[in-house]
C-alpha cells in the first residue's frame, strides 16, 4: 500500500481530538522538524494507521482499534499544536 | 445522507449528489469520509473529495477501482435514494479560501482533479479575482472527469492538459508526465507569489510538489493531498 498523508486521516483525528486537526501543527521528537499534520507520512495497510514525519521517517502516531477501543500514541509526537484560525 | 442523483462522468467516474441532514456547509478542497457496513457487520471506509462548490449541496466524484472494497459500490450499485454514512467535511488544510487573491496554480493527476474543481467553482461563485491556471494530467482524453465543464472555463482560469498514455490524433497538447520542465513550461514563476495546490497519486504529487520547490516555490505555498497508487478519492 501506498503512502498516504496526514490529509487521509482528518477524520479519525477529528474522532480523537474533536476538532479539525490536519493543519494542526506537529513537532517531531525525533529530529524536531515542526510540519502541519497534514504533511506527515500516513500508513493505513496495517491494523491502524501509522504516522511518521516526512523529513526522518520517526514514529510520530499510532492509532489502532481494538474490540472498539481506539487506542492512541502520540509518544513520537515533542509538541501538537491546533492551528489559530480552527 | 441520501444519494439524490448519479452522473457518469468518465466509464469509470461518476458523481453523487447527495442530500446530508444538518450540512453544516463546507470548504473547497474538503473530503468527507464515507462508511459502508455489510450484512456480517464488517466495516470499510474511504475518503472522498468534495466535488461541489461551497453552498453547493455536496456531491462527491468516485473513480472504481477494480479491486477496491467502497469504490466498485459507488460507482457500480448506487442509485438514486440510496443512502449510506458519511462523516465530514474534514479537513483544514487542503482548502483554498476565496479571500485570497494570490495567483492560484492547480496541479491534478487522475481523479485527483475533483477536489481542485471544487476551488475553481468555488471562485467563479465568488467572484474571486484571484488568476488560476490548472495543468491536469490524465491517461488519455477518454478519462478526464468534468471536460466540458472545464474547457468552458474562462474569466482568468487557464486549463492546460497533459494526456499521458494515449492522445487523439489531432492531439496538440502535452503528452509527457508532469516535471520540472514541464511545470516550468506551464506554472506561474516563483516570483508572482502563486498558491499551488497539488492533488493526486502520491508518486505524482511528490513530483510535482519536488519540482515546484525546485523552480523555486516556497514549501508552505505548495499544499499536497496523496490519495494512494491510483485511483481513490
């Protein structure tokens, strides 16, 4: 499957935050790069949807449904921040 | 949410309009999502663009893809009347907002091209100011989606086409794949300060959106939307 981007899971994180969060922006934990989410790597083949940022390739997010638990990590993430206008 | 009409866009592509209980409006360039359950109670679900302007009702347009789970049903099975989930508009960032008046550069490859014309309808119901330029790029002239709407295009609105893998005989357009050159050929330079928009198969927004940094776009004006290896939104 094919890399996505973080456009592809507005939906879901509209589910986890409420609000629209694709141009919510996101600094990266691993090499601090700071991006909208909506740039991110998004890779949706496996039982979630994995998140890693476009400049190191570091684990950003994880979302993953369980018996309809969606569970979330956003441990990759150092800061998410919603964008003003929002 | 109730499919209020169907429209064959290409013999692959069609168009729903549908009808949406508490619509709360949306933005040019927004998807909603659309959920589709089976008998057994297994769930799919995919992103759609939204093809309509805003204040428009939503429609979506749907390429099939053959081996695809939501697609086949959407543009195969559905008739008017039927209804499924959606769950939109999302979205916040792949939008184009009327109020800009910055040259409007858009880049489509393939279906990629719907949530594109729903900016471009969005700026001739708004009276927008705003030049924009689309270069759509599609395997030949048989699969592009909303042609007569958009070689009807005018007032400011340039429509340049690429045809990549088969061309009609009188053909004098482009027929390479859009790069640098091409773009250089095509896009407004860096220096007029052009919004670009670029949505399409990841392989080709990524070079697109390579080659506009190249011809010196900054980053942050050029805003991507990857929908996958072909097909999907």
């Amino acid at each position: 499957m094919d890399t996505l981007d973080g456009n592809a899971i507005g939906g879901l994180l509209r589910e986890v935050f409420a609000v629209e969060m694709t141009d919510a922006t996101g600094v990266c934990g691993h090499c601090n790069n700071e991006a909208p989410v909506a740039e991110c790597e998004v890779y949706l083949g496996g039982p979630g949807a994995v998140v890693r940022c476009r400049t190191c390739q570091g684990l950003l997010m994880v979302f993953v449904r369980v018996r309809g638990v969606l569970c979330v990590d956003l441990g990759g993430l150092q800061t998410l921040e919603r964008a003003p206008s929002s | 949410m109730v499919v209020t009409a169907v429209t064959d866009e290409t013999p692959r592509v069609r168009t729903l309009q549908l009808a949406v209980d508490d619509w709360p409006g949306h933005r040019a360039g927004q998807h909603v999502d659309v959920r589709l359950t089976a008998e057994d109670g297994y769930q799919a679900e995919r992103a759609y663009s939204i093809a309509s302007a805003p204040g428009e009702p939503p429609a979506i347009t749907v390429e099939r893809l053959d081996d695809g789970e939501v697609s086949p049903y959407l543009t195969e099975e559905v008739r008017t009347s039927d209804r499924f989930e959606v769950r939109g508009p999302i979205g916040g960032y792949f939008v184009w907002r009327s109020e800009s008046s910055d040259p409007l550069l858009l880049v489509g490859g393939g279906s990629g091209v719907v949530p594109l014309r729903a900016m471009l309808r969005h700026r001739a119901r708004s009276a927008s100011t705003a030049r924009a330029r689309l270069l759509y790029s599609s395997r030949s002239l048989a699969d592009v989606i909303y042609r007569s709407e958009l070689e009807q295009l005018a007032n400011g609105v340039d429509v340049v086409f690429t045809l990549t893998r088969e061309q009609p005989p009188s053909w004098s357009g482009y027929t390479r794949r859009v790069d640098t050159e091409l773009l250089r050929e095509v896009a407004w330079p860096a220096e007029h300060g052009a919004l670009a928009y670029v949505c399409g198969p990841t392989s080709f927004v990524e070079a697109v959106a390579e080659g506009l940094v190249a011809l010196g776009y900054p980053p942050a004006r050029v805003k991507t939307e990857r929908f996958g290896a072909t097909g999907g939104r």
